[in-house]
C-alpha cells in the first residue's frame, strides 16, 4: 500500500494554494533566467534577484503553513542562495543555475503532492546539500575576504555566558535552521556620540533576525558615559557575509568581527530536557520561551494594489449570468416589437420601449465591465516561455535570442488557459526544426545565433499572435512530395497547389506523424493539433514562410469566448449563428445570376468567381427550403472566400456560447452552440472549419 | 435488497432504468440536429439555459422510427457526470423491483442488443399499468438497461465517419449513490 501524505490543507483551499504556488514559482524562475541573461553581474541583476528571493521567501512560509517540511526546507535552502547571489558572494555560474532550476522543479513536484497526496519520492536532501555545500564554500571564501578595513581587533574578553533563558531561545532558533553569529565592534575612537552609533548597530541587526544576548544591552547604552566595544549574539536567517554588509553600511564603526557562534551542545541538551517538561506544564512561564521564534517579516505586502482575488469559477459564473441577460434583454427587444406590432405606438409600448433601451444600456455596461474583469494581460503565459526555449535550445544544442513584444495585449484568461499547449507546440518546433544548427547558419552568412520572435497584438477585435523565427523555413517543394507520399492527395492536385496552399499542408492530420517528414521539411510535429485547437477557440491559424529565411506562424484568437456577434441565418428547419469575424458581405441571391462553373454554382462577386455552398446540402438536412429569402453570406478564411447559400437571414444576434456536452465530439463546421432568445438551441458555425472541409470536398468533387 | 426502476416503453416493450440515475423527465421540445451525427443521436435541446444532448433510443435500439405523441418524454440521466436526455415512448411508473425477481440474462432477448441489458426483472402485473394491454399473462418482463453501454459507442460502424466522442462512463453502477428525485413528471 502506498502511504499517503498528509498536510494542512482544506480541500478547497488547494486551488488558491496552487495559484500562489505558481505564481512564486513563476516569479523564481523568472527571476533565474533574467539573472543567467544579465550575465550575473549582481548590479543589473538586484532587481531580479530581489523578486525571485521575495518569492522564495512567501513561498517559504506557504510550504510550512501547510506542513510541507520537505518543500519548505529546500525553499529554504533556495531562499539562502538567492540571498547570497544578491549579496554577491556567490557567483551565478550556469552549473549553479541549472542547479537553482533544477529546485524549481522539485518544488514542483512538492506542491504535486499536496494535490495527490503521494509521495513523489523525489530526492530533496541531495539537492539541499549540494545547495548548502556551495552555500558554505562561497561562504569561507568570502568570509576570509570581506572588509578587512573593518576588521575587530579588540579583545574578545568582553564575552559572557548566556542565561538558561537565553541559552533555550538560541537553540529553538538552531532548531529552526537559523544561524548564530557572535558579533563584536566598536565606535571609532573621538566619533561623534559613539553609543548612538553602537545603538544604531544593534538596531541594524534586529533587521536581520532576533538578539540573542547583548552587552551593553540596547536600554544600557545611552545611559554609558564612555564608550564600550558592543557584543552581540544575533540568531538569523541569513549568513555572515550580509551580517558583515549590513553593518559595513554603519557610519563610524571602527572595526568589527562576525563569527559562528556555537551553543556549548551539553548545557544545551541539558537545558531542553529540563526545559521541555517545564513548557508545557507551567503555563506561567514566559510566552516567548514556548513559542516558536517569530518568522521574520514578510514583504510581500508592499506596493500591493488595491485589488482582491477572485475564484476563476466565480467570475465565470458572474460572465454566465451576465450572458443570461443578455439573452432575456434580446427576448424583452422582441416582446416589445410585438406589442408594438399588435397594439402600435402608445403610452405604454413608448414607455416599454424607453425602460428596455435603459436596460440595454446598463446591461452593455456590465457586460463590458464583467469581460474587462476577465482580461489579463498575456504576459502571465508569455513568462513561462523562455524557460522552454531555453531547455529546447540546451537539448538541441543551439544558441537563440529568444524576443517577447506585446506581452502587456490583455485577452481572456479562458483563451489564454487554451492557447498555451499550441504556443508550446509552435515554440519548440521554431527552435528544434525551425532553427539551423550554429553550424549551418554560420556556414550560410547568417548569424550564429538563431532568433526565435514571440509577439501579440490587437487587431481588428481578434488578437493576433505570431510565432517566428529566423531558420530555415519551409520548402513547399518538399510538403508537396511528402504529403503525396502520405496519400494525403493526388501528385496532380498537389502541383495544382500554389507555395502558400502547399506550405499550408503541414497543419493537415496525418502530415505529422512521419518522422521523415520533420526531417526534410523542418516542421510539422502534431501541427495539426494546433489547428484543432486554436479553431476550437474560433480562431486560425496560418503560416508564412520564406526558404532560407524563416517561418512565422499567426494565430488570430477572439478577444472572449464568452460573448459572439453573429448572423442567424435559417438553413431548412434549424437556426444557424455565423459570427460576423468571419463575413464580408451578406447578399440576397435573387440580385444576383448563378452560373455553372464545371459543374459547380458559383456567382460572380467583386470581379471574381465566388463558390457556392448550400449549408442545407452540407449538412445534410434535408427539410426542402427553410423560412425567409434565399440568401448568400460571403465568409472568408485567410485569402479563400466563400458563398454560404442559406434560406434566409434572420438577423444579427449577440449570443451567448454555450459548451455543446461532452457527448458530443468534434463536428466539421461547428464550433459550438448557443441558446436564442426564443428558447431554441442554434449551432454555432465554424466558418475556418466549414471552409477547410468544403474544399476538402470539392477536391473529391462533393460539394460546391 | 429492493431496487427502484423508473419504466418505460419504447414499441411496446418495457424497460427500466435506476432510479438514481434518472434526474427528470420532460416532455419532448424544441430540438436542433446536430449535423454528421450518428442517425440515433436526436440533436440537442435547451434545458435550463444549458444544452443537453438527446439520444433518439428506438433508433438506439433499432426500432422503426416514430414520429413523436403527446407521450413522447425525454428522460434525463447522468451517468458519471454526463447529463443526456434519452427519448422514449411512453414513461409509465416508478417501479420496486426485488433483487430476488432479476434475473441476469436471458437466453433469448429478441429486440435489444444483449450487451445493453444487465438484467430481466419478472414483475406481477398490476391494474393501474396495464391498460391497453393484454392481460393473459400474469408477469411481465422489464428490460433493465446498462446506461454506459447505452452511452457508449463501440460501434464505430454506427458512427458514418464522425469523430464521435463519449466520455468514458464508469461500469453502470448499482452502487451510485441514489439521488432523490424530486420532479418526477410520470
């Protein structure tokens, strides 16, 4: 039987949990790979540094909040080595960050565990000491090293023994895994009120941790008349070098010294095992030699905004109920049109009408406010990305400038929960297949280092996102062979193709899954998959690529998920909603002469030869002609345009999406449905979908 | 240990799902059609502002088409967490079937698929549910159906094409705990 973890945590606790796990675990490894880019010069890097030890040090505190003493201990460990890096006496060499990351890592698996309640048997002391090893041989280094201007060369005579007390708070903090430093210094001979400066060192340390043991203690040092070297037993967190930092920072110290101070291990023992009994059976005994020593401060409440945190659920049950009123306010439109058809104007349909305009307005308002809420910048995905690249870059042994822009485009966090898995995808193969080796690219005149571009922007109410690179790019002359000989079509109709449609061939399913395939055209691993999903969200993907000189990928997304506007149009005896993205122009098709093209209905609009699709053939629904005047909605996907023949236009319409069941699989030309105003269920056309399978079919001279 | 089976007919047959199962029974609506779905899937129906997928089960079970009565209900399962509306004739009681009267299966079931079916529950006939019925014999035979069978689709064949997915239903479970049913419209 496996054994099975217990920790401090309510169930429904664990999803915030996660998110502040991630979020710090984000926030560390950002943190690692800015401090690799900077090189490691500890002046650029503070900042990073800074961030990256705040967020060890929270998540130090959430670990053992929910007793997790495996995660809280190694984030301890990480916690110590940020500190030493930004104290800059430990070197960022790559061995030292891999490590770091490495750590990251494990503390993923850690916070795993508190969901699954498994040990993951990952093997943390190992990690903890080789941390620790590095921590302590940077440490002498820089020990024997530091401030030798400053150094104490008093006498040590000063020294006294510590209480009983003093002696058992010290080794709760040892305990604990703090350290002790027994701290000796002194006031320049003639500096200007010298006991102030000793008590403004005393004060300077309680920063760092708790004082032990002082003398002259801080109450007693104003009141000396002359001046008395300080000597100090600080119980910290942190290591001698920042003890010795924060000191140097003292005006008219004259010297001083920071050594291990070791708690004599028999008096100790002793102590506790007098002292234990004693805690928990006199309930007079001080407060302070019971509890655990207070955790030092936290910062992470500084510059914090004012804003509160809101269950994901919640806010999609608020964008639910919004959607609703949306709805009922369009079926209210209706009602009213009727009364107004039956009754004409008068009083009470004026007043109808006016109460329904004011309602639409507010309810335009919250909607509007409900999706803003939704929106968060794309940055939050984006972050995770260097890190991939950098361990694709690593494993396949190429160098890459990987450039983020845009990263502040907001979209809704449904989308961005969705578009990560086809980033990912696109990303990896950018530098995997896209990029040449430093070899070959310097061998071409290029310059050694790949460049791997990451973008998003606003355009036209979609996002738009690109993914490019700056490698080898894609021979359409070698999609064509291979997709032939993946039977995907005929050697005819693949060199009827023109280099954007050949190129286009790697999103097909099926193209992928040959290996050689990815060899010779440096692309295509489950590109499919990314087609599918990206189409699931309602929007497309397209690709352009230049032999020699690289691919660029461009996902266009809707900005929501929730809120659509569409056409309805009647296609025998079903409601279908088109959404207006995807149509140019809507036609009546009496206006216009239908001609045969090789056996095909086409129309001739703008100057060129628009096919027709009967939606009503399509999709096989064979009801005769629905209600309304036969119409044509002109679609387009990228370059293609497209006539759908429908039986009538019902109106524009802003639906709400609903998800179809998970009964229901991955229907060609859908992407989902929605509940009318009436009541009744309409299917929501995929328009890239509807367009891709047509022409799938025209090719084996279906339809159109 | 007594089970209880909400009975319903679909051409003159009776069957009988787990009560605990069955979530509602409402009358037949508005239905849109699902386009290059297997033929016994009816398309989907709005309930409660959500979309409920509705299977057709004489078409399931390959019984001839009818068009819809005023008896036509849609019963309302979920199994494991997927909701479905089932189509059938006629929804006629709320039966208390002894374990000791199922039988597992029997040799001959002429009508249904055999692995749709986990037991035959032999019942006395009673007054109220026997109009419009023969009564000569004096037990009748209740079809009792495994939904996840019912739900699923192994029969790739049926499915012309369409990447038809269901969500994996765990074995039809006798255990599941019994939900009360509140709204039962019989």
């Amino acid at each position: 039987m496996r054994d099975i973890l217990k920790f401090d945590i309510e169930d429904n606790e664990i999803e915030i949990f996660l998110q502040d796990v991630n979020e710090h675990l984000e926030a560390m490894e950002s943190g690692l790979l800015r401090l690799e880019q900077d090189g490691g010069e500890p002046a650029e890097s503070q900042e990073s540094l800074q961030t990256a030890f705040r967020a060890a040090h929270t998540l130090k505190a959430i670990a053992a909040a929910v007793g997790h003493p495996r995660m809280a201990e190694l984030t301890h460990t990480i916690e110590n080595t940020f500190e030493a890096l930004r104290e800059g006496w430990l070197r960022p060499t790559a061995a030292l960050i891999d490590e770091l990351l490495a750590a990251v890592d494990t503390l993923r698996v850690l916070r795993d565990e508190v969901v699954t309640r498994e040990p993951s048997g990952i093997d943390v002391p190992a990690l903890i000491h080789w941390l620790q090893e590095m921590l302590s041989e940077a440490m002498d280094v820089s020990t024997a090293t530091a401030g030798p201007q400053l150094a104490w060369n008093g006498d040590l005579s000063s020294v006294i023994a510590l209480s009983e007390e003093q002696l058992l708070r010290a080794q709760a903090y040892v305990e604990q895994g703090w350290h002790l430093w027994e701290i000796h210094l002194a006031a320049k001979p003639g500096a200007f009120a010298p006991l102030a400066r000793l008590l403004q060192a005393s004060m300077a340390l309680m920063e760092l941790g708790e004082i032990i043991v002082q003398n002259p203690a801080q109450a007693d040092l104003l009141n000396k008349e002359e001046t008395v070297p300080l000597w100090v037993i600080l119980a910290t967190d942190t290591y001698a070098p920042t003890v010795e930092a924060q000191l140097r920072d003292i005006t008219d110290i004259d010297g001083f010294s920071v050594q291990p101070y070791t708690l004599n291990v028999s008096e100790a023992a002793v102590l506790s095992e007098v002292a234990e009994p004693v805690s928990l059976t006199e309930p007079g005994l001080p407060e302070e030699l019971t509890a655990a020593p207070p955790a030092p401060p936290t910062i992470t409440g500084l510059g914090r905004e004012k804003t509160v945190r809101i269950d994901v659920e919640r806010l999609d049950a608020l964008m639910n109920l919004v959607g609703e009123l949306v709805t009922g306010r369009t079926r209210l439109a209706q009602v009213e049109t009727m009364l107004r058809n039956q009754y004409g104007k008068g009083t009470m349909t004026t007043a109808l009408s006016e109460l329904n305009s004011d309602l639409g307005r507010v309810v335009d308002q919250l909607q509007e406010e409900v999706m803003q809420a939704r929106m968060v910048p794309i940055a939050q995905l984006f972050s995770k990305f260097p890190r991939l690249i950098r361990d694709v870059a690593r494993t396949a042994h190429k160098e890459v400038d990987f450039v983020i822009e845009g990263e502040a485009t907001e979209l809704d966090r449904a989308v961005i929960e969705l578009i990560g898995d086809p980033l990912v995808h696109l990303l990896r193969n950018a530098v995997d297949h896209g990029l040449e080796s430093t070899q070959v690219r310097t061998a071409m005149g290029k310059a050694a280092r790949g460049t791997v571009r990451l973008s998003a922007a606003h355009e036209e109410g979609n996002v738009v996102i690109t993914v490019q690179d700056d490698g080898r790019g894609i021979d359409p002359a070698h999609v064509r062979q291979a997709a032939v000989q993946r039977g995907l079509l005929s050697e005819d109709a693949a060199a009827k193709l023109d280099a954007h449609e050949a190129t286009a061939l790697i999103f097909e399913p099926n193209f992928s899954t040959a290996d050689h395939v990815t060899e010779v055209s440096g692309r295509g691993v489950g590109l499919d998959v990314v087609r599918t999903n990206v189409k699931r969200l309602g929007g497309a993907v397209t690709v352009d690529s230049t032999i020699g000189q690289g691919s660029t990928f461009r996902l266009s997304l809707p900005l929501t998920l929730a809120i659509l506007q569409t056409m309805l149009v009647n296609v025998g005896a079903e409601v279908y909603a088109i959404p207006l993205t995807g149509i140019i122009e809507s036609l009546y098709l009496a206006d216009w002469k239908v001609s045969r093209v090789r056996g095909k209905s086409v129309i001739y609009w703008r100057g060129q030869a628009l096919p027709l699709l009967p939606l009503q053939d399509f999709f096989a629904h064979e009801d005769g002609a629905g209600e309304g005047k036969p119409a044509v909605v002109v679609v387009a996907w990228g370059k293609q345009r497209v006539g759908l023949r429908v039986d009538g236009l019902i109106g524009k319409e802003e639906i709400v999406i609903k998800s179809m069941s998970p009964l229901v699989g991955n229907v060609p030309g859908i992407s989902g449905c929605t509940i009318l105003g009436d009541g009744r269920v309409a299917l929501i056309v995929d328009v890239p979908g509807l367009i891709g399978a047509a022409l799938q079919a025209r090719r084996q001279g279906e339809v159109l | 240990m007594d089970r209880q089976f909400v009975i319903f007919t679909l051409a003159d047959e009776s069957f009988g799902v787990a009560i605990a199962l069955v979530e509602r029974i409402i009358e037949l609506r508005s239905v849109a059609r699902v386009p290059f779905a297997p033929d016994f899937f009816h398309g989907v129906v709005n309930l409660d502002d959500r979309v409920l997928p509705v299977l057709d089960l004489r078409k399931r079970f390959g019984f001839p088409a009818q068009p819809p009565t005023r008896e036509t209900r849609l019963l309302v399962v979920a199994v494991a967490g997927v909701r479905v509306g089932m189509r059938v004739d006629r929804v006629t009681q709320v039966l208390t079937v002894s374990d000791a009267d199922i039988e597992p299966l029997p040799p001959i079931v002429a009508t249904v698929h055999s692995h749709f079916i986990t037991g035959i529950a032999k019942v006395a006939r009673t007054a109220p549910e026997s109009e419009g019925m023969a009564q000569a014999e004096e037990r009748r035979l209740i079809i009792l159906l495994n939904l996840r069978k019912v739900l699923s689709t192994d029969e790739k064949a049926a499915l012309q094409g369409w990447d038809y997915t269901l969500a994996d239903v765990p074995e039809w479970a006798e255990d599941a705990a019994p939900e009360m049913l509140t709204d039962l419209k019989v």
